[in-house]
C-alpha cells in the first residue's frame, strides 16, 4: 500500500499492525462499526479505509450527537427559540442543522435570540448576566457530555436560579448499539467502542453485544495506533470466533468507568424512550430531568406548537447512522449535499460521517 508511515507515531509498530490485520482476515468479509464520531474522523484523517483487507468494511456508526437528534427535537427547539424573551444556547454544530423547514441559525438571522456557547456553565452565566431573558440551553451529547449537565442543573436548582432551563437531547450509547445489533438489515460483526463514552460507562456495560450477539466490541483511543490495535483486537476475535469486550486503552478507561460521574447523572435524569434520527424510538435510550428538578426542563416549563416533522428529501442521513450505507452510497453526497451547503446533519457536523468523508475523500 502506499501508506506514509511517517504520519504515525510509531510508524513500525503501526506497519505490524497492519500487516496482522491482513493475515489474520484473509478474505473473510468483516464489517466493523465505530460507534464514535472521533473515531470516524481518526479513520478518515489516516485513510484506514484504504488500507484495510478488501473484505474489511469500517462502517460509521450513530456516535455523532448532532447527527442522530431527530427532527422533532430541532424543530422542538426551534418552536422554544420562537418564544419572546427566550435565549437559545446550545452548540455550534447544533444552530445549523436543519430541522423540518428551517435551522437555529436560520431563525438567528430572522431576529430570534440564538447564541452558541461551549459549555452548560456559559449558558447558566447568560442567564445571570441577563435575568429579563429566559435562557434555555438545548443540551446534546452522550455519556461523556452528561455530567456537567448534571452539574449544572444542581447548580442551578441550588443557587435557584431562574431564567434558566435545559432542553434535554441527550442520549445514551448502549440502548443504541442494542438496536444496530438488532437490526436485520445491518449486519455488524464487531464494534469499535467509543474511547471517551467509556471513560464514564466503564468497559462491562457493553458485555451484552456477546451475550446477546454474540458480537466482539474494543475500547479504543483515537491515536492511530490505538484505532489499529482495536481493528486487529476485532479481527482476531472474528477470526477465532472468540468475541469479548476487551479495552485497548487502558490508560484512557477504568473498567469500571466513572462511577461518581454516572451517580451525579442518576440524581438529576431518569431513562426514557427517546427518537434518534435513522434509528427511530429507542426504549429507555434518552435522558429526562427528573421531577424534582421539572422547573428547570424547558420541554415542561414552555408550552409550544411544533411542526409536523419532515425529512429532508433524498438526504440518507439514517442509513448513514445505522451503517446501512457509507456516504458515498447517498446521491445528493458532494453534489447537491457539501459542507458549504448541507443537506443533512451528518454533513454539517464536524464529526459527521458524512462531513469526515468529504473531507477526506473518502466516498
Ligand atoms: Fe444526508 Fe448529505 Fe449525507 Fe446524503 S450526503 S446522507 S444528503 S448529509
């Protein structure tokens, strides 16, 4: 392969890798599934693809947060943003997807009160530097995004303030890994587990892919070794017809995770059924504030008229996200659908497969 073995950091350890993974796949067909946006990017950046074993597939899975928020929770925030005396805060990416019929960032230029912050704590710190607004922070994002949420909404609760309130779009990574190892017309035979989600979940939680699938799953990192030895960990084990939950970045995941970090989430949200885009309704894989923090859920405390959701035509966002497809597989992909002028998510945020393939020339 004309691989530049310069890029990596450890260039001879990275060409064994390699070079295992190519004997111990022969021709068997594998389809691997990373489950994190990093690792998406990761793999684009190092042109894996290109040099995996013909018969070896890196599908991209839902690890982008963006990415999988359903229509119904942007254009949800969208209906809040169109509220007097509402401030929405929330993350770049999430400002420029488009809902049903428009964006954040669309609404932004008609006049609505749309800012993005960086953290839950700039929000909380708009609210007081602003107490005539009511600012509603619309939160995405997995297990490693979760606490400081939590954090904040204690916070917040304790010191009681209030023009402060959360729109809740989070979502949990095991109930949806559950659902694509379900899903008959996605056959996955390993999962590069996400690195960061697992320094919170700890490694166990993803046990049932073997008990239940039968299906290998690493933890790794996102050097490019790390990503490396995770393929070659899945590989053996497909090979061998051995799967396991093994970690393969120990010196990023505890086994067990963060304990503390997961208690904190507990106290503040309870599991519940939410929609993820291209993977639908999963039970129990969303977060809800719990009742005694309602004041402080803006779905609860704002009563709003949401469109009826449509999806963007042609755009194959959730065959992306389930793995159905690559993104070269959706038509409107670098033609009608490019960074500049998206048409879906998965184009517009920067850890969107859609966005990563582009940019690295991967379709
Ligand atoms: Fe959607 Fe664009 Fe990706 Fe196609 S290329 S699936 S339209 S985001």
């Amino acid at each position: 392969s004309d691989i530049d073995f310069g890029a990596f950091r450890d260039a001879a350890l990275a060409r064994r890798l390699i070079d295992s993974i190519h004997a111990m796949a022969g021709d068997r067909q594998i389809n691997l599934m990373e489950v994190c946006g990093t690792h998406t990017v990761s793999i684009g950046r190092y042109g894996f693809r290109s040099i995996m074993p013909a018969g070896v597939h890196l599908l991209s899975g839902p690890g982008c947060p963006v990415c999988v928020t359903s229509n119904r929770d942007i254009d949800h925030a969208i209906a809040l943003s169109r509220l007097d005396g509402v401030v929405i805060a929330t993350f770049g990416d999430m400002v420029r997807v488009p809902g049903s019929t428009t964006s954040l960032s669309r609404q932004k230029a008609a006049g609505r009160d749309v800012r993005i912050v960086y953290s839950p704590l700039d929000a909380v710190e708009l609210a007081q530097a602003n107490p005539h607004l009511q600012v509603i922070f619309m939160g995405v994002g997995f297990e490693t995004t979760t606490p400081a949420i939590a954090a904040t909404i204690l916070d917040a609760h304790d010191r009681g303030i209030e023009n402060f309130s959360v729109f809740c779009a989070h979502k949990t990574t095991p109930p949806a890994l559950r659902a694509i190892a379900s899903d008959p017309q996605t056959r996955i035979d390993g999962f590069i587990l996400p690195g960061h989600v697992s320094t919170i979940t700890g490694v166990e939680t993803y046990r049932f892919l073997v008990d239940e699938f039968s299906t290998p799953g690493v933890v790794t990192g996102f050097e490019p070794v790390d990503v490396l030895e995770g393929i070659a960990m899945l590989v053996r084990m497909v090979a061998e017809g051995a799967p396991d939950i093994q970690n393969a970045y120990r010196r990023g995941v505890n086994q067990g995770g963060n304990a503390v970090a997961r208690q904190l989430v507990q106290q503040v949200f309870e599991p519940v059924d939410a929609t993820w885009r291209g993977l639908g309704a999963i039970p129990a894989s969303g977060l809800r504030i719990r009742d005694e923090f309602a004041h402080l859920d803006a779905s609860r405390r704002f009563d709003v008229d949401i469109e009826p959701t449509r999806e963007a035509a042609g755009c194959r966002c959730g065959d992306v996200l389930r793995g159905v497809i690559t993104p070269g597989g959706c038509p409107l992909f670098g033609r009608t659908c490019t960074p500049e002028k998206p048409v879906g998510p998965c184009m517009v945020s920067s850890e969107g497969s859609c966005a990563a393939y582009y940019r690295y020339r991967e379709a």
